[in-house]
C-alpha cells in the first residue's frame, strides 16, 4: 500500500481553521521590517522560537508580529503568500482566520480590499481558492462587534465569508449574550458563522456558541467531549467541529492521551482537521497535520477523506465551488 505521507500528500485537502497571522515565515517579514528600517527580534530563521515570555502571552507576540506588515500591500503579499503555499501542498480550498484587531495600522476596508486581492492573485497563479471571516476578540464589546459587521455588509467581496470570535474565554468569560446581535446580524446578511468554543472554554461555551451565537461550526469543539450528551447533539446536528490535534496537543491537553480526537470520530461527530497556527507550530504542514492525527487516533484512510469531505460540507461557500472540490475527492478515490 502507499506510504502514508504520499497518500497524504496526494489527498486534496481542504482546511477551515487556519489564522492569517500564523501563516507568514520569518523571511516574508524580515523583508517587511528591512522596508520599515526596522529589524526582526530575532532572526527569521528563528522568529517562531518563542521564549516562554512570548509565549506566556501569545496574543501580544502576534501583535508585534502584525506591526511588520507596513502596508496594505504587504498584507496583500501576506495573503497572496498563504495561498500559494496551501496550494503548494494540495490545499485545494481554505477559510483563513483573520482578527482586525491585531491589525491597528489598517482599516477594516483595507483590510478586506487587500485580503481579497491577495487571495485572488495567489488564486490566478495556481495557489489554493481561499475565503477569508474577519474575527471579533472576546474581550471586545457588543458595539463593537456590531460595527465590524455592518463594516463587513458594506465592504463585502466574493472571498469574505463570514464572521468569527477568537480569544481566550478562561479570561473573559461568558460573552454569548454580548456578541449575539452581530452574529444574528451576520447570518441574516448571508455570512458564514464560526465560533472558537471547547478550548479555552468547556460544554457550556460550546452551548453558548450553537444556541445563542448559532454557529454554523466550531473551532476547536473539543472540550464538548467532557459531556457526552453534549457530543451526542453536535453529531445528531452535524455541527462541524474543525480541531487542531498538534495546536491542542500543545496548548490545550497536557497528557496526549486525553485528546478526545478518537472519541469524537466514534460518536459521529463532523470532525475537520486544521492547523490553527502553523507557523507557531514549527511550519507545520497540513498534511504533517493529517499524518499526525491518523497517527494519533488510527484513522483509516477512509476516515481522513471523510474529514475532508466534511470540511467541503462545512464549508462557507457556493454550490458550485462544493461541488467541483467533492469532484476532486471522487476523483482521488476512483485513483
Ligand atoms: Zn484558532
């Protein structure tokens, strides 16, 4: 039988749950900062190897690693880069995350014109076909969340798909309630919903995330493992649960072996599997992902299709566009 990489690597991939800001290399900002005059921390090579400092707050490191990109058009390089290196390894579509907050030097309107142009130039020149949500933080207010999506109603262009939260729930608390009229808001203007729920929160978040933000997906979803009738709906509803297994194993899960990555896929569950924050994680490859976790919970290789066509289903964009990728993956299995 093939080797599993091989397999991997020939698989067309789609991927949900990647963040914009941990997709740039060392040298893509080094030459960033050189037109700034200003120089990296460290060198590029060496960007990512976080001091426990760093990354005792991650966030902050995130936002300095932001400030590099000077211009719009540099953010558009940024994202025109991302595409062409998913679609290096056979990410044949992906929804990035991006959260304007660690984007002060920008506009929201900048920031959606220069995604979308770099994305579509990464498209024409044989990268992957990326989307993009624009994420609210947990600690922002209502009001604020409401004005990013009228901004986003405004401003609207093919490759925005829709609205997202991010940030650390442990800190912030329950903020269903404080979010929910952006979220209702953005389905009834035809967004795509995502929520990041089960990490940084427990059942209770991923409650608060499907019934009063109604989430089309989850990010993470995993800590809904904790209640088993909990992980009994999501299966019955199908709410996609896009999971990190190597961002999880890293942050979340101190011993491996309470990942609940082989649980959820016995009860069913719509799992997606995604990188979250690649460069954060050594460069990590979305097929290193995906070899990872078949590894980890003794995917067959069935199962890790069907992660992928699951993602296709999940996924915030048209008919036609689901129907050429679940083309692909026929393909892929006709050989
Ligand atoms: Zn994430």
């Amino acid at each position: 039988m093939e080797d599993l990489t091989a397999f991997l690597t020939r698989l067309p991939k789609v991927e949900l749950h990647v963040h914009l800001e941990s997709t740039m290399p060392g040298e893509l900002l080094e030459r960033f900062a050189a037109r700034q005059g200003k120089r990296l921390p460290r060198p590029a090579d060496r960007l990512y190897d976080c001091s426990a400092e760093d990354l005792s707050d991650f966030l902050a490191f995130l936002d300095r690693i932001c400030a590099y990109v000077g211009t719009p058009q540099e953010l558009a390089e940024a994202a025109e880069y991302a595409a062409l290196a998913a679609g290096e390894e056979n990410i044949l579509y992906s929804e990035m995350i991006l959260n304007p907050t660690h984007w002060p030097q920008f506009t929201v309107p900048e920031i959606i014109a220069a995604v979308t142009e770099g994305f579509d130039r990464g498209r024409a020149a044989g990268g992957a076909d990326c989307r993009f949500t624009l994420s609210l933080s947990r600690t922002q207010t209502g009001e604020e969340a409401l004005a990013l999506e009228r901004t986003m109603e405004m401003h609207r262009t093919p490759r925005l798909a829709g609205l997202s939260v991010d940030g650390n729930e442990a800190l912030s608390g329950r903020t269903g309630e404080r979010f929910r009229p952006a979220f209702l808001a953005a389905k009834a203007a035809g967004f795509g919903c995502t929520v990041h729920a089960g990490e940084s929160s427990g059942p209770e978040g991923v409650r608060d995330a499907v019934d009063l933000l109604k989430a089309d997906r989850l990010d993470h979803g995993v800590r809904a493992a904790e209640d088993p009738n909990l992980v009994e709906r999501l299966a019955r509803e199908r709410v996609p649960l896009n999971i990190c297994l190597t961002s999880n194993l890293t942050l979340l899960y101190r011993r491996p072996e309470d990942h609940p990555l082989r649980r959820l896929l016995a009860a069913g569950a719509a799992v997606t599997l995604n990188r979250d924050d690649p460069t954060f994680l050594g460069g990590l490859t979305l097929t290193e992902e995906l070899r990872r976790a078949a590894e980890f919970a003794s995917m067959t290789r069935q199962e890790l299709i069907r992660c992928q066509e699951n993602a296709v289903d999940a996924a915030f964009c048209g008919a036609e566009t689901k129907a050429a990728l679940r083309e692909a993956l026929a393909e892929f299995q006709r050989g």
